[in-house]
C-alpha cells in the first residue's frame, strides 16, 4: 500500500505530465494557427539559408507523407496513444517518465486537432507541417515532442526505470 507521501509524489508526476502536454499541446496550436495566416500561399521563409525553410504543407499522411488513405487510421492511432497514456499515468510515479509520455501526449493532441479540425472534414483533416530542413521531411512541433517523448522513453527503458518509479536489472 502506497504513503501519503508516495501518493503525493504520484500527483506531482501526473501534473508534470500535464503541464508538459498543456505546454507542447499550446505551442504546437499557436505555431500551427500563425504560420497557417502568414505563411500560407507565400514563399517560404529561409531560416537558416537553404539548410532551414519554413513553409506549410497539409499532410494527410503519417510521416514523409506515407498513407494519406490511412487518415482515419491514423486518428484511431492517436487517440488510443492518449488513452494508454491516461492509464500508465495512474500508476506514474517517475519524473523522467512523466517528462517523456507529457511530450507524447501533447504531440498526439497537436496532431489530433488538426485531424479533427481541419479540412477535408472530419477525422480526415490534414496535418500542418512546416519545419524543412534541406533533404528531409516537413515536419511539425508536435511530431517533435512525439520523436523526443519515444526517445526518452527508449532511453528509460534501457536504463531500466519504469514507470512507476523502480529500476529493474535484467
């Protein structure tokens, strides 16, 4: 049976995940909703020469626009990512942990938004994606927080600490 102490610590974890999520979750919106009225049907601006672009692209599909048919699919996807977050968080007593599954949380909700909100309708809204590095995918906040949340989470692993707060040694 958990302490006083111990459940307090498990409240302060959820709130850490939360408040990481709410973070990434405002960002991504804000960033979305400005390029979107300022960049929109404009050239692109040069961040950092050719290496760095920003320039809005609605991408229907997973990563490197793969499975644009899988729109519905994908909002499946997201939304049982959040779902499986809310259960780990009931039995979260890991810092670290809360950090990774808060950035994970919001970067589905980022997406889902968009795939929710957005045209064509419905569960088949197209993801605003503008971050271009030369040579690589346009990309978006959210699908950042979510790359950064799985590598944490893999390095967690790997070091042995879980969720709830113990380390393991296999």
């Amino acid at each position: 049976m958990r302490t006083e102490e111990s459940k307090d610590r498990g409240k302060r974890r959820i709130a850490a995940l939360l408040l990481v999520a709410l973070v990434v979750y405002l960002l991504d919106l804000g960033s979305k909703l400005l390029v979107v009225a300022k960049l929109e049907h404009h050239a692109p601006i040069e961040v950092i020469g050719t290496l760095l672009r920003f320039t809005v692209i609605r991408n229907r599909g997973a990563a490197f626009g793969m499975g644009e048919a899988l729109t519905i699919f994908l909002t499946i996807i997201a939304a049982a990512v959040i779902v499986v977050i809310a259960r780990i968080a009931r039995k979260l007593y890991s810092l670290p942990w809360a950090i990774a599954l808060g950035l994970l949380l919001g970067g589905a909700f980022g997406n889902l938004t968009d795939r929710i909100f957005r045209a064509p309708g419905v569960f088949e809204g197209a993801v605003v994606d503008f971050i271009a590095p030369a040579h690589f995918a346009v990309f978006n906040l959210a699908d950042s927080a979510i790359v950064c949340g799985g590598v944490l989470i893999v390095i967690l692993s790997f070091r042995g600490l879980d969720p709830d707060g113990t380390v393991h040694k296999d």
